[in-house]
C-alpha cells in the first residue's frame, strides 16, 4: 500500500479518513459501504478535512478494538484487511476492504433492512429496498433485465417493430430473439424478458411507467426558465436518435470547408452526445420510480442524467479508463448488435478523445442521490494559463516524487516566501497537493496531480 499516493488524494468513493477511532460506528459503516459499492481504503489517523497526519498513539490496540468490531458488528462476516503503518514517529492504521461477493452486507444494530449502506462520492448513504435486491441479483451474477415476466406471453412484444429495427444488421427470428434473451422458456412457455418487455413491449409503460426521455432547453445557465421541451416514449432502440435530434436543434454549428466539399461541424461532437444518451439508456436503473431519464441544456453545457448509480465495483475513475459493467444485459446486448454500442468499454475514452479534439473541456461524471449524472460542456476550455515558472513546477514533480519547499525554491530560482506563493496558487487550482502533519511541518513534501498541458 503506497501511502504517500493516498495521501495525495481527497476522499472519494473508494476513500475516507478518520481522525481516530471515538466514533467506531462511523469507521463501521464505512466499511459496510465500501464492500457493498466498489470496496476502497480507510485511512484512520488521518484529519478528514485538512488531510494533516495525527497518527494513534496505541495502534496496536486500536488495531485489536478495530477487529473485533467489524466481527461483532458486521453481518454476512465481513474480514478488511488492518495493516500498521509506519508513518515518521507515529503510525496509522490502514483498513483495506474490498468489493465483496456476499455482498449485501449490514450492521447488526440497524437489521438487514436498515443497515445496509452504499458509498455515493465520499458519503455514506442507507441503502434502499430496491437497491438491496439489486446487490443480491449481482451477488447471484445475474441482472434485472434478464428475470423472466411469467404473467406475459411472446406477443406482448411487438415483433414487426424490433424486426424493422434489426433489419439493417440482420433478419430477426424467433430464435434470435431468444439468443440474445429477449425471451426466455418459463415452465414450458416463452416469454418475454423484462429487458425485451422494455426494448420491444407493445405497451412497456403499462409496467415502467418512467421508461422515457425527457429533454428540456432552459434559458441561461439554470432551470429557472423553461424554453422548449419534448418527451421521447418511442422504442429505446430509436429513442438516442430522436433525443440527439432534439439536442442539435438548440446547438450552434459552423461551416468548415474542405479542399472538396463542405462539413458541419457541431458545437459539441455528434459521437459524443450519441455514446452519453446510449449509455444512460443502457445502465439505467428501471426499477427505480419517480423520475425519468433527462436531457437538460443550457447556455453552457447539456446534463446527461439516467436512474442509478454506477453498478456495484464501479468507480468514476474506473469508467473513464474503460471499464465497464453492464447494469442491463439484455438491453446492452440488443444494443450491441444494433451497432448502438461499437466495443464494450470503450464508449467513455472515445468521449473524451472527441471532446479534447474540439477544444472543450472532459466529460464530467457525478453520482447525486440516487442517480448518475454526465455533464458535457459546450464552451471551449479556457483553463487559466500555466506560466513557465509553474511549468517549471510541474515538470520538477512529473517524476511523482515529493519535494520540499526549499528544493523547489532553489529549483525555480525563487525566494521561500514566493516559493510558498506559487505552491499555494498550483494546490488552489488543484494542480498538486502538500502531504504533511500541518502548515508548520518542515518536513512537508509537494506532489504533481494529474497532467497539466494547457
């Protein structure tokens, strides 16, 4: 474990910090979110808010108190990993949990209905009933959209109209339909699956009533002013198409001309509002109630907003390197075959590629509530401008080693005070980070985060 590298980084999904242990439900719940979501780190000795290191001054029973808790407390049994980390002349304590296969996991004291708790960015949050029965189907490798609906029949779906839409890739036929699990054999009789039943049903709202697009156009840069709005019930199969043309009407373009003809090119990129509305379609969460999946645009950016957060052992970070889950199986396989989805995973790099290539900022993704939100931005990037001695900086700490005030200072040929003032300008804008006991430490070292090219 590379603590120097976590300490680098704020608290997230798959990271916490704790001061000590006065509070161990807090620490025991933590634990129960991160085996339930995407597993991650608790890092006790630690400030949460300054990342300033305190350290324990009795780690080993602490270490000892900690164990028995999580045995005590957590139900099925759940064994982090505890490891004693040295850190100057003190030490802290490292509790490694990983996604669990037994997952939903509970604390004892609240029941298996009230204890259950998920990590969304860096909280903890009760999990609701429908999303315990989706960690159970995931526990049991199977996904929400494959269940059979045994009180249906095959004709419940319409199988001219998904024949009209497989029809540029391939002649669709009852047993293809079953391939790719859109129907299913239940005691004897074929029928529909919920994925199909949502793809394909002849009356899919009559069930999932929330099963739809709704796309606004707001004045300005907030909701306050609605100025144009559709809502978009077609099949799913053809819904990407219609929302993608509803969002090009309130989008700017401009003519670029060729050594031969003439091309449009968009304010933001056609393949990357197609790979955002297809995704969201695909790893929506169907069973939740209440809202549908949305479309907002506004003077200076277009939201992206789908039911569900990231399937379990997901991380944001993970998405943007090209990992994928899929949360709906059926659906995600029709789309492939329909040539929605190109390759599995990489949907989210390709986003990003594009929108680096048109000179705007990378997709943003945020988990709110119960829900998964992407945000696109539709301004060209005009990040603040890096001079050379920040660039000097920067480049210093490319190698991922820390450094010292006093080295960067005779580095980059400046006074300490004015060292410090550019260091506390570059961690402002969050281009590196100080790892240390404090402001007053002298022992603090300075790392790069992420790239810097602008």
């Amino acid at each position: 474990m590379d603590l120097i590298d976590l300490l680098r980084r704020p608290e997230g999904k798959t990271l916490e910090y704790k001061r000590d242990l006065s509070s161990p439900e807090g620490v025991l719940k933590t634990i129960v979110a991160f085996a339930n979501t995407a597993g991650g780190v608790v890092l006790v000795g630690v400030e949460n808010r300054t990342r300033r290191v305190t350290g324990i001054s009795d780690v080993l029973d602490a270490e000892e108190k900690l164990a028995n808790l999580a045995a005590d407390s957590i139900l099925p049994l759940l064994v982090p990993n505890i490891d004693i980390v040295p850190w100057r002349k003190t030490h802290l304590l490292a509790i490694e949990v990983y996604p669990s296969s037994g997952r939903p996991h509970y604390l004892q004291r609240f029941g298996p209905d009230k204890g259950v708790f998920v990590r969304v960015g860096s909280t903890n949050r009760r999990a609701d009933s429908i999303q315990i029965d989706q960690m159970r189907r995931y526990a049991q490798a199977g996904s929400f959209d494959e269940q059979p609906m045994p009180d249906l029949n095959s004709e419940a779906l319409d199988f001219r109209a998904a024949s009209e839409f497989f029809a540029p890739a391939r002649k669709l036929t009852p047993a293809a339909f079953r391939t790719l699990k859109v129907t299913t054999m239940q005691q004897g009789r074929e029928v529909p699956t919920i994925g199909g039943y949502l793809l394909f049903a002849r009356n899919r709202f009559d069930l999932f009533p929330d099963s739809w697009i709704q796309a606004g156009r707001f004045m300005g840069t907030n909701r306050a002013k609605l100025i144009d709005r559709t809502e978009i019930r077609s099949p799913l199969a053809g819904a990407a198409d219609e929302t993608i043309s509803f969002v090009q009407k309130h989008l700017s373009r401009e003519a670029v001309i060729g050594s031969v003809r003439r091309t449009d090119r968009w304010t933001v990129p056609p393949v990357v509002l197609r790979e955002g509305i297809v995704n969201a379609i695909v790893h929506s969460d169907y069973t939740e109630r209440g809202a549908p999946l949305r479309v907002a645009i506004f003077d200076d950016r277009i939201e992206i907003e789908n039911p569900g957060l990231l399937a379990a052992g997901l991380t944001i970070e993970d998405i943007r390197k090209g990992v994928s889950k899929l949360r709906n199986h059926v659906i995600g396989r029709v789309f492939h075959e329909l040539g929605l989805i190109e390759q599995w995973g990489s949907g989210i790099p390709r986003m990003t590629s594009a929108c680096r290539e048109a000179g705007l900022p990378d997709p943003q993704f945020e988990e709110l509530g119960a829900r998964f939100r992407l945000t696109l931005s539709t301004k060209p990037d005009k990040s603040p401008k890096i001079d050379t001695t920040d660039r000097s900086i920067l480049e210093l700490l490319a190698a991922g080693e820390g450094r010292s005030t006093a080295r960067i200072g005779v580095a980059i040929s400046l006074s300490p005070r004015a060292t410090r003032t550019r260091l506390a300008h570059l961690v402002q804008r969050g281009l590196i980070v100080e790892v240390g006991s404090g402001p007053q430490d002298p022992r603090r070292k300075y790392f790069r985060v992420g790239t810097a090219d602008k």
